[in-house]
C-alpha cells in the first residue's frame, strides 16, 4: 500500500497514485523476471500503435459521427438501378381492383403433358 507523505506519491482516495518506478518493490512477472512496481500515472503514451486502422474502428467512426440534420441527401443510382427503383415503385403504386384480382385467382391453367 502507498505511503502517505512520500516524495513520490500524491495521496488520493486509495491511499495513492505512484508517479514514478524510483523506489518500486521488485516483483517477479509472468516470465520469471524481476521488474519493478510502479505505473506512471498520467497519459499512456504508446509510439508502437497499430499503423493500419481496424474493422472496428472504421465501424465506430461511420456509426458514430455527426450528422447535419440541415443538409440535404442526395442519392445517385446507376441507370440500371434507377431502372429497378422505378419497377418497384410501378409494382407497389399499381392500382388494384377486384376485377384484376378475380381474374388472377380464376385465371385458366394448363398442364403440359408428362414426358
């Protein structure tokens, strides 16, 4: 546990933050080494940060950006996607009568013959 009053600790409400490994207990890591106890506080400054960007953080930043609510969306499809939108759109606005539905459902069928 931190020393209250040490030179090299600023008390907090654990009892204190060390700010530098001077003075640390030497501790055996995972490997078998001995190193010393004892983080910086502050930033965590890393220089060996991964140099290529990650599916996740591509992800986070289209998901989670601002948005001009203001600005207009303009979409621009293909010819050929044009073409299917406006066959959507002519399937889904048709106009339905009972006279096109009887005949669809007393429509005759025919069968070819079985080879």
């Amino acid at each position: 546990m931190a020393e209250i009053g040490a030179e090299n600790k600023i008390s907090g409400v654990f009892g204190g933050v060390e700010l530098n490994g001077n003075g640390g207990n030497p501790v055996e890591n995972a490997n078998g080494g001995i190193g010393i106890e004892g983080i910086e506080a502050g930033t965590i400054r890393n220089s060996a940060l991964p140099a290529k960007t990650g599916f996740w953080t591509k992800f986070k930043a289209f998901w989670l950006q601002e948005i001009d609510w203001n600005k207009e969306i303009k979409v621009e499809l293909t010819p050929y996607q044009q073409k299917v939108e406006d066959e959507i759109n002519e399937f889904l606005h048709q106009e339905i009568t009972w006279e096109k539905v009887h005949d669809f459902l007393f429509q005759e069928v025919t069968f070819g013959k079985r080879k």
